[in-house]
C-alpha cells in the first residue's frame, strides 16, 4: 500500500487544484516537488517557527570539558538559530546557560580609571559557534557531562519515493527495504525519516554504513543499531532528504498543496487565478495558526523569577 504522505500521493491532487490543463502540463513531477519545497520553506516553515510552540526541536548533547569553549551549532539548525544551552549533570539534570551579548564579556572602566571585570556568565554567539564565557563561575570548574543545544532541526529537502528506501524489516544493524537505490553507497550518510505523523520526525540523522545491496529485497547495514523506533513503512533517505513534507499533517499538507498550486499560476502568469488561490491560502493560513498554537488548551502555569511565591505566578 502506498503511503499516503509521501509527495507521489500529493502530486496527483496538486495537479488538480490549478484546475487548466495548460497549467498541468507545463511542469513535470520534478518541477512541482522543487515548488513544494520553496512553499514549505519559505511559508510553512516560519509559521511554525514564529509561534513557538517546540515542534520539530532535536537535542544534540556535546561531551563537555572545562578546557573547551568553543562549540559548534548542529549543521541542521534552522537559521543557525539555537532554542537553548545548557549544562547536563552526570545524573541528567540540566542547568541553563543564559545567552550574552559579545558587549556583555568586556571589561568596564570605573570613574577612577580602574578595569572592573564582568561578573556575568554564560554563552554567546561567534558566526555559527557558541562561545563560552565562565569566569570564575560555577559552570568553569563543575564536572558536567554534557553541554547540551536545542534547535529546531530544518525539515528534510523533499524528494520522490524512488530516491529512498521504504522500510520492510530490521535485524540488528541490517535494514531489509522494499527497493534500495543505486545511489546508495558505503560512501554517503542516510536519514531515517517516520513514516508517521506527528511532523514525521527523523529517527537518526547522517547515519553512516558499513555495507548495501541495491535494488529489491535489498539491505543496508548501518554502523550502528538503528533506534528501536524505527520500523516497517519507515523511510532511508540521503542525508538532509525525505519523501515526506516534515511539517504536521493536518492542515499542514492541505496548506502546502494550495499554496504550491498559487505557484503554479503565478509562474503560468494567471494573475486572477494566482489571486484567488492566494485569498484561499490565507484562509487556511488562519486555520493552520489557530491548530498549532496553543498546543494544549489547558492553562499553561509560567514560571516568573526564583524570588516569586513559590516560583510560580
């Protein structure tokens, strides 16, 4: 059975929506699956990022040491943007290292002339590393484990089916998938991408291999035990691909079709199409917002300032 979510099922319906046949024959499968990931990208995406509200957020934990300062920012951090640093104790307890400013770690000149050297601590940002800045503070001598970044993991660049493998079984490290690609070798890293909603999370990134046997019935052997998540329907793509849209399914899909079809009659140069498919994407822009966010109804208890009744509003 055909999943439902990957973009072959969508194209037939994208094809659809324009609703002139002129514009259906002007772009090939390729051509729409290259405007999907534009709309997704530079729409679908932000949205999500702009409300806030922790979807698509990856953790990825460094080994810490004292000695070392300097950090780099996950590769698929979208933006290079970072949702949180902080330190992760042998036990698992994490202790947050507030963001500075570079301004924030030099050193002010009292009246008399005297260099008074910052009391602050914490990490700031230096092109796509982050820097420590401890001092004599606790983080600078504390035996940490960990130096811990989350970051909303850019989704996947969407590609055909035909490019990945699509999960049958999985013994010990060997994935046994319906049809491997002959673009598949030793030689490059694979995604392992949920065949299930919520926002089809990846169940590893850059995973590398240690052997693979192409075309049907064919097997690839990570270096590594696959998580135990994975599982038959699954996907293995090329590092930085996947076959599905990783935003949520519903309405997500619905507003990703529409406004890869606005697209399509903007490029045909259908200015009144374009317009009146644009007017329907706002609506379901509005829809979209309002399922996301909040992502529970119930009431949400913030924490204020550690001086507060029990820290609590």
């Amino acid at each position: 059975m055909t999943s439902p979510y990957i973009v072959d099922s969508l194209l037939p319906t994208l094809r659809l929506l324009p609703l002139m046949p002129s514009v259906q024959a002007l772009f090939t499968n390729s051509n729409l699956v290259d405007i999907m990931n534009f709309e997704m990208d530079s729409k679908i995406v932000p949205i999500i990022d702009n409300q806030a509200e922790e979807y698509g957020i990856y953790v990825k934990d460094y080994a810490y040491s004292t000695s070392v300062t300097e950090y780099d920012i996950p590769a698929r951090a979208l933006g290079g943007k970072l949702r949180s640093v902080s330190f992760v104790d042998s036990n698992g307890n994490e202790v947050r290292i507030p963001r500075l400013r570079v301004e924030d770690i030099m050193s002010n000149v009292n009246a008399t002339g005297l260099a008074i050297n910052p009391a602050l601590w914490g990490f700031y940002f230096q092109n796509n590393k982050v820097k420590l800045y401890l001092g004599s503070m606790q983080g600078g001598s504390s035996s940490f484990a960990y130096l811990r970044m989350r970051y909303i993991r850019q989704p996947g660049t969407l590609v055909l089916s035909t490019t990945c493998a699509e999960v049958v079984s999985i013994l010990g490290n060997v994935v046994t998938c319906t049809t491997v690609p002959t673009t598949f070798t030793t030689t490059e890293e694979y995604d392992m991408i949920s065949n299930s909603p919520q926002m089809f999370v990846s169940q590893g990134d850059d995973l590398t291999i240690t052997a693979v046997t192409t075309g049907t019935g064919g097997t690839i052997t990570f270096t590594d035990t696959p998580p135990s998540t994975l599982q038959a329907g699954d996907w293995i793509c090329l590092a930085g691909k996947s076959p599905i849209p990783q935003i949520p399914y519903n309405p997500g899909f619905q507003l990703l079709l529409q406004l890869s079809a606005a697209k399509c009659l903007e490029i045909h140069g259908d200015v009144q199409g374009f317009n009146v498919a644009m007017s329907q994407a706002s609506d379901m822009k509005n829809y979209f917002i309002s399922v996301i966010t909040p992502r529970s109804d119930a009431n949400v208890i913030r924490l204020t300032t550690p001086n507060s009744l029990y820290g609590w509003d």
